[in-house]
C-alpha cells in the first residue's frame, strides 16, 4: 500500500486523498508536517513539501498533481482527466491556477484565521483578512465563476481534476466561513454545494474537523 506523507487540513494532501477515495484506491497516511527531516520523506519530497508519496523501498515523489496523473495512469476507475485534447488541456490549465494563484489567496485567509491561531498561536491581522475578504478572493471567486459559465462543473459534464483541485481549496474557505454568496456567484455556489456533499468530502471534512478537534 502507498504511503502519504502530509497531514489532512493542507489542501494538497486533501487533493490527493480525495483523489485516492474518488478512484478507490488505498493508501495510508503517514502525518508528516511540513519542512520535516524524516529520512523517508524527504527522499520523497527533497523540498520538504506535502504531500510525499511513496510506493515501495525503490520509488517516491512529491506534489498533489504529479501524485494524481500518476494514479490515472495505473488505475482507470473515475478517471480524473478528459479525453478530449481541449478539455484535457482545459483541466490541466484550471488545476494549475487553483493550485497557484487561487490557492495564494485562499490558503492567505486560512493560514490567518485558522492555521495561524491554532498551530502557531500566531494573532489574526485583522487588516490582512478585510484585504482577502473584500478584493483578493472576490476577484478569483469573479474568474471561477466565469469559467464555469453557468454550469455544475468546469469542464464539460465529467468530474476532472480540475473539480477537484478548485473543490479542495473551496474547502479551506468552508473551514473559514467564508460565504460564497450565491447571489453574487450562484454557478460557484451550487458547485461548492454539490462538491461538499460528496460523500468522499464528507469523509474527508470528518477527519479534518477531527484535526482542528470539532
């Protein structure tokens, strides 16, 4: 069985969990924080970043993408990425903005108001928040919700990997109470709705709650 290496709340290793419920395939979890100087991690992930993955004594590597376009080709169940070369490319292209800049702005706020406090006893800046909550989210909640164009999900009528990439950041703001207003985005908040309500979400959001001792 696969090892990760991470810890539940970081979105990456959410994005990789999920992706391992939604194909069913196991895995175990080994907790492993950020930066960490454990031998077999860092052989996994040479940069000290979660999540590391590891399939046997002779094969390890890092990152959620990496982990989740090796899963899709050893395992075709729910496949994760469309066959169409324009959707592929499409998917691809939404998984990296939501791993990078939409993930700047969301792990900002969750960093501020939950990570911080509760693991690093750091206070909020309260000025920081007003900034993510008022102008820095709401303009990628704007762009997300352009893309979707009225539809339940990014790229056609499959669930890709670019659902799951943007779903496990909507998940870090779930864990802020940041409402997705569904007056102002009502094509991002039905897809937030219908995402939380999977039941691999479910699962996961369980163990996450369970982390932050909800």
């Amino acid at each position: 069985m696969a090892i990760i290496y991470g810890v539940p709340p970081s979105p990456y290793v959410r994005k990789t969990l999920l992706a391992h419920a939604i194909k069913g395939i196991s895995a175990e979890l080994k907790p492993t924080m950020p930066g960490s100087d454990d031998s077999e991690f860092r052989a996994a992930s040479p940069l000290g970043k979660i999540p590391g993955y590891r399939i046997d004594d002779n094969t390890a590597f890092a990152d959620s993408s990496v982990i989740i376009a090796y899963l899709e080709r050893t395992n075709s169940t729910n496949p994760l990425y469309p066959e169409d070369a324009v959707d592929y490319a499409r998917a691809l292209w939404l998984e990296e903005y939501s791993d990078t800049k939409f993930s700047e702005v969301v792990s900002a706020l969750y960093f501020q108001r939950i990570i911080g406090p509760m693991f690093f006893q750091q206070e909020t800046d309260q000025a920081r928040v007003d900034d993510l909550v008022n102008n820095l989210i709401p303009e990628q909640l704007n762009y997300l919700e352009a893309q979707l164009a009225g539809n339940t999900l990014f790229v056609g009528n499959q669930f890709s990997v670019a659902d799951l990439a943007i779903g496990s950041h909507m998940l870090s703001l779930h864990h802020t109470k940041f409402d997705v207003d569904s007056t102002r985005w009502p094509a991002l908040a039905q897809f937030k709705e219908s995402f939380m309500q999977r039941p691999e979400v479910i699962a996961q959001l369980a163990h996450e709650n369970a982390v932050f001792g909800k």
